[in-house]
C-alpha cells in the first residue's frame, strides 16, 4: 500500500502514452488498412489539414457556442426549479415525479422526440443539451439550499439580515457554492454529450457533424482527428470547473 | 517482593530513535520524532503517558506494539526483543478500530479466530469479555448502531480477550463524551485491578494522566524525549472517594501542567518568530 | 386508504400528474393529435403495440443485449479492477486512456464502432460491455486502493497473515465500491444499449423509437421511452438498494 509521488505517476503516464503510440503506428502500418486503424502519423496529418482549413476551429466555435448557450439555459432552469423544490414542500412534491422520470430516462432516447417537437434548429439543438445537463445542476442547487447550515443562517441573522431573499443570496448561496459547482462540473460533462448527440442526431454540425460526415465518407483518419479535440473540450471544461471549486473549497 | 519473575520488566525500551521522512514531491524533508528512549514498565504497572502534540507519543506507542519498527534500540517484552507484533500485547486504538462489517460479537472474537481458536472457545472468551465491558445486550448490534462510548467497550473487549498482559492503548477516551470517559475510566482501573495487567496508555488530558497512573511519563517535544517519570502515589481503588481532591493529586497536575505549559509557550513563541 | 390518499407525498404528485396531462390532452388534442400525442393517443398506441407484439419483441431484443453485455462487463471489469487497484504503477498508466475514453460522447465513436464491429449484435454488446466494463473496474480498483489503514493495523497488531488480511479488511472494505462500480456500470449500459440500437442496427426498444421518428409517431416514441424509463428505474433501484445497504461498511476513518 506504498503511497507513489505524484511525479512517479506522471513519468510512468508519460512513458506509457508514448509506448502505446508507438506500438498504435507499428501495428497500424503492419496491419495497413487505414479503414479500421489509421496510423499515428496519418491522424496528426489530418488533424493538420484540419487546423489549416479552417474547419476545426469553425467547428469548435459552433460546438462551444452551442454547449455554452445550452449550459446558461439549463442552470437558469435548474437554479429555478431547484430553489423551488429546496424551499417548499410542496412543489417537491409535484415535481417530483417529472425530475425522476428525466433522471432514469437516457437523454439519447428523448433526441427524436425534441426532433419532432423543437425542430433541428438551434432551439432543438440548445434543448437536447438542456435535457442532458439540467438533472445534475437541479438537484446539487436543490441539495445545497437544503443543506444550507443553520448556525450561519443565524449568524446573518444576528447580525441584522433580514427576508428570506436577503437570506438566500447573502447567505445560502454562498454556502452552497461548492456544490454547486459541483452540479455544474458533472453537467459540463453531460453537457458535452448533449452537444455531441445534438449535432450528430438533428442537423449536422459543429464538431459532431464533422465527426459524423467523415464517418459516412469512411475516413477513419480523419475521425480519430476530429474525435480527439472533442474528448480534449470535454476534459478541459470539467477539469476548468474542477480547478474553480477546488479554489473554493473553504469547507 | 522477591519473586524473579516479576524483576523482569514487562517492557523494556532501549535507546530508541525513530526519524520520519516526509516525502513531498521534490524536498523530503525528516523529522527526528523520537530521540533515544529508554524506559522499563514493571509487571502490573499502569503507566500514562501525556506531552505537547507532536511528542512523539503515538510513534512510541507504535513502536511498543512493533506496528513501526525503530530505527536504532530495542523494545523487549518479558525479557525478548521484539520485532513483530505478539500476543502478549494488545492495542486499544484512539479511533476504536472496529470492522464496521462485523458485529461486536465477531469483532471481538476476531484476534481469536486470527489464531484459529475453536470456534465455541472463542464465543465463550468473547461472551466473557463482552459481559465484562456490559455490552451484553449489543452482541450481534454492528459498531455503527453503537455510541462512542460502547464503540471502544467493544475495543477493550477485544484487546482483553486476547489474554495479553499488556495493553497498549492510543488516547482510547479521547473521542468520548466527558461524561461517559469518567464512568469508563473507573470501569478500566477496576478490570486491570482484577486482571493484574500492565498498562501503557497515551492520553492528552492532565486529570486522566494523573488519575489512572501508577506512574506518569511527561515527554518533551521536537524531537521526542523522556522528560520526566512521575510516582503518583495514591491510593487505590481511587473510584470510592474524592482523587482529584486529594493533596497528591493536585501536586502532581500542579507540576506537569507547569512542565507542559512551559513547553507549550516555547513552541508559540517558535512558531510565531 | 382515504387517509392515504391525503397524504401530500400522494396527493400532490396526483394533483400535479392530472393537471399536467389533462392540460396535454386538451391542448395536444386541439391543436394536433398525432404530432403532439396526447395521453390518450400514447396509451391507444401502447395498445396497439402490445397486440402486434412489437414492444415485448423489442423489449426482449434489447434486454438480451443489455443483460449479455452488462455479465461480461462484471465477469470482466472486477478482476481487472482488482488487478488495477493491486498493481498500482499499471492502473496509474492505464488512467489517462480511461479518463479520455470516459470523456468521450459515446455517439461520435459510433462510426469507428462501425468500421471495427460493423452495425450488428457485437457491435451493440460492444456498446454495452465497454463502457460498463470500465466504470466496474475504475471503482473496484478506487476500492482496492482505499482500504482503511487503520483497520489494517488493527489486523496487524492481532497478527493476522495475509490471507486473512484479504479476507477479513480488504475485500469487505473493497465491496460498497465494486457496488458503486455496478451500479454506475449499469446505468452506462442501459445508455449504450440504445445508442447501438438507435445508431446501428435498428432493433430493440431504441429501434422503435427511430422507427416513431421515421413514421413521424411521437405516441409511438414515447411508448419505447416510457418502458426504457420503467426497465432503468427497475434495475438501478434495485442496485441502489444493494449500494445502500453497504453503505455502512464504509464507515468513518
């Protein structure tokens, strides 16, 4: 149970990534079938004409948009509603059932749904992120609200706030920032997912359609290149989020 | 007394240093956390142990349970080096150390099943030991159903069933109620009375130091020393009348708070220059 | 029974349930019946579905898979946990991939799934057993790693040996973990399940549901997504249920 240092750990990662790339171009040009395992060098070849085209970064900046404006929707929606289940019992109650029937159902299964409903538009498309996101956020706001400690509730108090709306900004919020954002990192994460269903699933666009066309046409290099900003926007807005609330971690 | 055996002592700790190194990532700092003990506790003997945070205590009492290993001097139990735990000594640990998978039952029956007793044996020492400590209405209960205080009942229980004569306890009332630790403190003075054991027991509070003690070690800070041993020379049982107002007793706290707050007021003013 | 009724963790959930599809029904039904399904218009759907037989096929199909998957991904996904949590320099290099592969939206490896696997069972039991396989193993590893060093020197200050280490610390200490890990693991499943079955081949429960879209059936969508919801509830209660118990055993430090 011997504890490594974190440099240990980094040196045996970095090794080991460049092993693995190493074997991945071997056995790619062994093997030779660009369809089913391009090798290294082609995916960085892509990649490349990528960058120098233009696409990625037009797509990237469609794919942002679209997560970033879905992520303002759906922590609007879930600091209202999430408020609203944290401080009264009885819209708990009815909307309960809605909030655990969206938890258990797979946000993928609902995309034809929103199809149907809201269009393949950029309001079809801001939905199914919504959809993928809101959960997490309601219930880290519902759950912080909840939990806000009662010792500094009447701490304000003592010290002369009054109203419960004085209350809820001055003191609960703030106490409850940490899990807050810990709402919001898990729905970056899904998010992110919502995104990617989104624009492979209505209309092909932002990083997913590039994605999705290139897999029609069968260029396996250049989905392995487009696949890997992708994984790489997902990891940085979680480990974004992850690095803020590790700053707040005053509890 | 003329009887040889009891002239060897139960422990006996010779010249013992113990370094820690602090690996953080790239200066490794070490830290000398005990420097040259040497200390006999007689057969019978119940000795408390008490000095500032960060003496060293729970190192030392570690190494007398050989869960670390020393870097330099040795720990003799009844007249052998030690070097690996044993069964004539058993620890109480600060934080009860129960298996929270097992009942109160099985956890004490656990150092006997380790030693692969005969299983209606084993319930029968551990009913016994159970009884003892007065949780026998708790025995199939699992540690998370019980207070504290019945938590560490239940690590007594087991440290007794082991039949070690030595027991080595780590602030074992320190996670305890005020309350609650008097009545267990007068419960555990009455068993080691009857059962003739030797106690090493680490506390950091002065009334429980003096109040348990035959003998009470003050140890110095950075790095750890013996400071001074101290002869509590009350009578006992101590339960039946006023201790902490007797003569003795006031003496003896009067003095090691002295010596700790001395020590105390040293670190401060290194700590903020 | 009465006083049941009137209690507000029944009534309210009744009240808001009626309210909200009454309104549905009214308004879906005035303005457009089949694009807006209406209550009654899902529930004449899941009728005429269960008739035909589509639904229970679908179900089945979907379950094979979804069971299929999910018991290779525990068969497998423990023993690597273990291996990775008791090998650590291994898990500590395996992490990355893990990390980049748990990252990854699902959806846009579907066409390299395709070149690999092609659109069929395999390919599906692929989705499934993966993704499980992986969140199985990341926990049972989490576990193997966290066991409590205090426990661990109690057993060793009573001189327990090795075996008994494993058997009486470590693995009691492993399981809420790996219950973690399954529960997790299955929810993964059940999503993986109705990409392949949306995105593949078009079969199972997520095939109906693409099939609603393609006839431009929203009644017929939500009937496949109603029994998706009721299968998830199902299975993840129950492992919820599991993780709740052991709980416990985790214990304070």
């Amino acid at each position: 149970m011997k504890a490594r240092s974190r440099k240990d750990v980094r040196r045996d990662q970095i090794v080991g990534v460049m092993v693995f790339l190493i074997i991945w171009e071997v056995s790619a040009r062994l093997l030779d079938n660009s369809l089913i395992l391009p090798p290294i060098s082609a995916i960085l070849a892509a990649l490349w004409e990528l960058i120098i085209t233009g696409q990625l970064i037009v797509a990237l900046s469609q794919s942002i948009l679209l997560l970033i404006a879905g992520l303002i929707v759906a922590t609007t929606i879930g600091f209202v509603l999430g408020a609203l289940i944290a401080r009264s019992r009885t819209a708990y109650w009815m909307l309960n059932p809605y909030l655990s029937a969206l938890f258990v159902t797979p946000t993928i299964a609902l995309v034809p749904l929103v199809l149907v409903w809201f269009g393949f538009g950029f309001p079809g498309r801001v939905t199914v992120v919504v959809l993928a996101a809101v959960v997490p956020i309601l219930f880290s706001v519902a759950s912080g609200l909840r939990d806000s400690p009662g010792d500094l509730i009447d701490v304000a108090r003592s010290f002369g706030v009054k109203g419960e709306i004085a209350l809820l900004f001055k003191v609960r919020i703030r106490a409850a920032l940490p899990v807050l954002l810990a709402g919001l990192r898990l729905a970056a994460g899904r998010g992110v997912v919502g995104m990617a269903v989104a624009e492979t699933y209505l209309r092909l666009g932002g990083i997913g359609g590039l994605i999705k066309s290139y897999g029609a046409m069968f260029q396996t290099d250049y989905v392995f290149a487009s696949i890997l900003p992708l994984s790489l926007l997902g990891i940085g807005i979680v480990s974004l989020i992850g690095r803020a609330e590790r700053r707040l971690h005053w509890t | 007394m003329k009887d040889t055996v009891l002239d060897i002592p139960a422990i006996e700790l010779k010249g013992i240093r113990k370094t820690f190194t602090l690996s953080e990532d790239r200066d490794a700092k070490t830290v000398l956390a005990l420097d040259g003990v040497d200390l006999k506790i007689r057969q019978g003997e119940f000795l408390t142990i008490i000095g500032p945070s960060g003496c060293g205590k729970t190192t030392l009492l570690r190494i007398i349970a050989s869960l670390i290993l020393p870097d330099e001097g040795e720990v003799i139990v009844e007249g052998e080096p030690v070097r690996e735990p044993g069964i004539k000594r058993a620890m109480v640990f600060q934080t009860f150390g129960l298996f929270p998978w097992k009942s109160v039952i099985d956890n004490v029956i656990f150092p006997l099943m380790v030693r692969k007793f005969d299983a209606a044996e084993a319930r029968e020492i551990a009913m016994k030991h159970i009884r003892q400590v007065g949780l026998d209405k708790f025995v199939d209960a699992y540690p998370h159903q019980l207070s504290g205080g019945m938590q560490q009942r239940v690590g007594l229980a087991r440290a007794l069933s082991t039949g070690a004569d030595i027991l080595l306890m780590d602030e074992p009332f320190g996670a305890i109620d005020a309350q609650t630790r008097e009545l267990m403190q007068e419960e555990l003075m009455k068993i080691c009375q009857q059962e003739q054991k030797t106690v090493v027991f680490i506390t950091h509070d002065l009334d429980e130091a003096v109040l348990l003690a035959d003998r009470v070690l003050l140890m110095s800070r950075g790095p750890g020393r013996v400071r001074e041993v101290i002869d509590v020379d009350l009578p006992r049982p101590r339960f039946d009348y006023d201790v902490r107002g007797h003569e003795t007793f006031v003496k003896v706290r009067a003095h090691l708070w002295h010596e700790l707050r001395n020590d105390l007021v040293e670190q401060r003013a290194e700590e903020t220059s | 029974m009465i006083d049941k009724l009137i209690r507000p963790s029944v009534f309210l959930p009744l009240v808001s349930l009626v309210v909200v599809f009454g309104g549905w029904e009214i308004v879906g039904r005035s303005i457009n019946p089949l694009l807006f399904a209406p209550p009654s218009e899902v529930l004449r759907q899941f009728g005429e579905l269960l008739q035909t037989g589509e639904l229970q096929d679908a179900a089945m199909v979907t379950v094979r898979a979804l069971f299929l998957g999910y018991f290779l991904a525990v068969v497998v996904g423990i023993p690597f946990g273990i291996l990775m949590g008791a090998w650590t320099r291994f898990g500590d290099i395996l992490q990355p991939y893990l990390y980049a592969i748990f990252a990854t939206p699902r959806v846009v490896l579907v066409p390299l799934i395709v070149v690999w696997f092609g659109i069929g069972f395999e390919a599906r039991l692929f989705l499934v057993f993966f993704w499980s396989m992986i969140a199985i193993s990341v926990n049972t590893a989490q576990g193997v790693r966290h066991a409590r060093p205090d426990l661990v020197e109690v057993a060793r200050s009573f001189q327990a040996t090795r075996l008994q280490m494993a058997r009486h610390v470590l693995i009691p200490g492993a399981i809420p973990f790996v219950v973690s890990g399954l529960r997790i693991g299955a929810e993964r499943a059940i999503v993986g399940v109705i990409i392949g079955e949306m995105f593949l081949q078009i079969v199972g429960l997520g095939g109906v549901i693409t099939k609603g879209s393609q006839e431009l059936l929203p009644a017929k969508m939500l009937c496949a997504v109603a029994v998706i919801a009721v299968l998830g509830t199902i299975i993840v209660t129950a492992l919820d249920t599991v993780e709740k118990r052991f709980q416990d055993w985790k214990g304070a430090p």
